[in-house]
C-alpha cells in the first residue's frame, strides 16, 4: 500500500489534512478540537476492527474444545 498523510496548520488555526496514494482526500479541521475528535473517531475505529467478532470465532470451535 502506498500512501502518505500531510497535515498542515493554517493561521487561522483551521487543520487540513490531506491523503495522498490508495487514500486519497482532504479534511479540514474548524479548531484543534475538531481534529482531536477525528482522530479518537480513527482510534475507536481501529480498536474495534482488531478485534474478531465471536460469530466468527464459534463458527471455528470444535465440540469439544471450546476456542
């Protein structure tokens, strides 16, 4: 996978990020608060998907052995 993240801070305080490669866009971020936000909404998103949902796991036990 080939990408790159830019993050920029404007004077008016105002954040911008911009993807570049298989991601591609921009963000632009009101206040650092704003920002903050967006990446806690990333992190929340990352932890979740790491984990394997338990539908998943019990369609791959065995009868007797439970994981």
């Amino acid at each position: 996978m080939e990408m790159s993240v830019d993050i920029y801070q404007c004077g008016s305080k105002h954040i911008h990020v911009i993807l570049h490669g298989d991601a591609e866009g921009l963000a632009a971020f009101t206040d650092y608060e704003s920002f903050i936000k967006f990446v806690e909404a990333c992190q929340e998103f990352i932890s979740n998907r790491a984990q394997v949902p338990e539908a998943f796991l019990d369609a791959f036990k065995n009868e007797g052995n439970p994981r």
